[in-house]
C-alpha cells in the first residue's frame, strides 16, 4: 500500500490505539482516527453499532484497523452482558466492515481475541484448533470472525483477523494494570511456587505487525494468532516488572494447591487460573507469512513497561 493512502484507526483512544496511532504517523502513514472520545485533531467519536453512519468515517480511506470494542461489563448477567458484547463487538464491527467494503477499502485489520478459542488444549495453541469461545467477550469476537469471512468472500475485501493473548506496555490496563500497581503499592504476591508459562504481546511488537500489515504490497487475509514468540511463567513477569520500576519482587513460595484451594473458598479461581494457568500460543502463521520478527524481546518489553510506569509515578 502506498504511503500516502489513507489508514482509518477506530479505537485510537484506548490503550492500544493510543500507542499504535503514534507509531503508524512515525512509519510515515496517513491516519485518521476514530474514539470513544473526542481527544485532539481529527479524531472522531463515532460508536461502533450496527446504526452508525460510517460514510464520512470511510471517505478516502484504503485500509481500516478495527480495535474498537467492548471489552469488560461489571454487573450483568451473562444474557445481558452477551447481548451489549454482540452488539458493539459483532454487530457493529459487522457495519463498519460492510460499510468498508462498499466505500472500496482494500484491506481491514480485525483485532481478536485468543479467547475465541475458549480453554487451553494442553499445548500451543494455532489456528486449526477449533474455535470454542466460553465468554460472552470470546463469543461476541468469534461471531464477528465468521461475519468477517462471509463478507471477504462475498465483496473481496482482504481481511486479516489478529487474535491477540494479553497485550501489555506502558499504561497497560486490566490484569497487567492491576499486576503493575499491585507492585508500585509493594504487596506480596504468594506467586513463587508457579511454574507455568504464558504468551504475551507487547504493545511494540503488535504495533510493528500492524504497521507491517498495512505496508505490504500484498494483503495478508486470514486469521492468525499472535504473540511475543516467548513464553514467560508469571513470576517472570513479575520479576521483569519489578525491575523495570526499580523494586524488589515480593514473591512468597505459597504452594500452588494452597493457592487454588483459597481461591474456590474465597470464589475466585477463575482470577486465579488467568494469573497462574497455562496459554500458550504458536504464531509461526503469522511470522512466515509477513517475514516477520516481533522486534522487542518480551523481558525488554515487560521491563519497560514497569520503568514507564515508575516514571509516570514520579
């Protein structure tokens, strides 16, 4: 794609917008953005949703960046968290892509989730392992995949759907955000008899393949699943983290059984097993078919991150 074509970005003003916005602008590309707030220059805030008009949104634009999206709801049941999750994630992303394809977009970037998978088989996980979400989140992002793919085959449109583990970096927020601040405040975390292993994304890393996606004189359409290309168990998070924020790692040696026996008493194992579990990622798809190398090592990267937030702290 040509530098001076235009890349639409919905989602700028969320964690990973925030950092990938940026980054395009300094690979050379031409942006326009869309958020769930208006921040600054030609951001609009449209809402994703199945109504919204997205023709001024599209004018002029060649390829589209899809992050916008619900992502957590506190409070619901499941049939009325499922139904807000289809109707931003699905439905919505569905008429942004619909409209994408009629205003002649060329290729649209869709960011998924590893959750479309639903639980971990026991070894890597790769894109012939058969989707089976378990969250209205993971079913609301799978539903919007298969939108996707009968719309490509319909209009020709390239679609590259990234399913993406947790990403983190400076100013990561949900459990990575929860994970950093609960180091910043020194609280012990009883994390060190855990021996398991994670994939992760770093905001750096994502940003590269994207920007890659975009500048590739071919599109890359499908669905891939991504990651750092290192595992790390959680203590060598916490480790990375501390360090980057110039702390010592309070990790008390809590047998794992304890830890899982406290947590059904106190109604919180399935916290437990997204900070301790296993979820691996085999993202060889996605590096053969871009050439690619995530560029930033994912101890640099988690170093990072904790030396950001330690400066911000400042």
């Amino acid at each position: 794609m040509a530098r001076n074509e235009l890349v639409l970005l919905t989602g700028a003003t969320g964690f990973i917008g925030s950092h990938l916005g940026p980054a395009l602008v300094a690979r050379g590309l031409q942006l326009r953005t869309s958020g769930h707030t208006r921040s600054s220059g030609e951001t609009l805030a449209l809402p994703i949703a199945p109504r919204t008009d997205f023709t001024r949104l599209l004018d002029g634009v060649s390829a589209v960046v899809h992050l916008a999206g619900r992502a957590h709801i506190a409070d619901r049941s499941d049939v009325a968290a499922l139904q807000a999750f289809r109707h931003v994630n699905t439905e919505g992303t569905k008429a942004l892509a619909e409209a994408a394809a009629k205003a002649g977009v060329e290729r649209f970037i869709f960011a998924s989730s590893v959750a479309v998978h639903g639980s971990w088989p026991g070894r890597p996980l790769r894109e012939t392992d058969a989707p089976a979400p378990a969250t209205p989140y993971g079913i609301s992002k799978y539903e919007a995949e298969i939108a996707l793919q009968a719309l490509a085959a319909r209009t020709g449109m390239a679609i590259t759907t990234l399913r993406l583990p947790l990403v983190y970096g400076p100013g990561a927020v949900g459990r990575m955000g929860q994970l950093v601040g609960a180091i910043a405040r020194g609280l012990p975390l009883p994390l060190g008899s855990v021996r398991n292993a994670r994939s992760l994304l770093g905001i750096g890393n994502l940003s590269d393949l994207i920007a890659r996606l975009i500048e590739c004189p071919e599109p890359i359409a499908g669905q891939f699943l991504v990651s750092d290309g290192q595992d790390v168990s959680t203590p060598e998070i916490v480790a990375a983290l501390a360090q980057g924020m110039q702390q010592r790692a309070r990790m008390p040696a809590v047998p794992v059984p304890v830890l899982r026996a406290f947590a059904r008493i106190s109604g919180k194992a399935e916290l437990l097993d997204k900070l301790i579990g296993n979820l691996t990622i085999d993202a060889t798809s996605i590096r053969d078919a871009l050439s690619w190398q995530p560029p930033i090592p994912v101890h640099q990267g988690l170093v990072e991150t904790g030396r950001a937030h330690a400066s911000f702290r400042r």
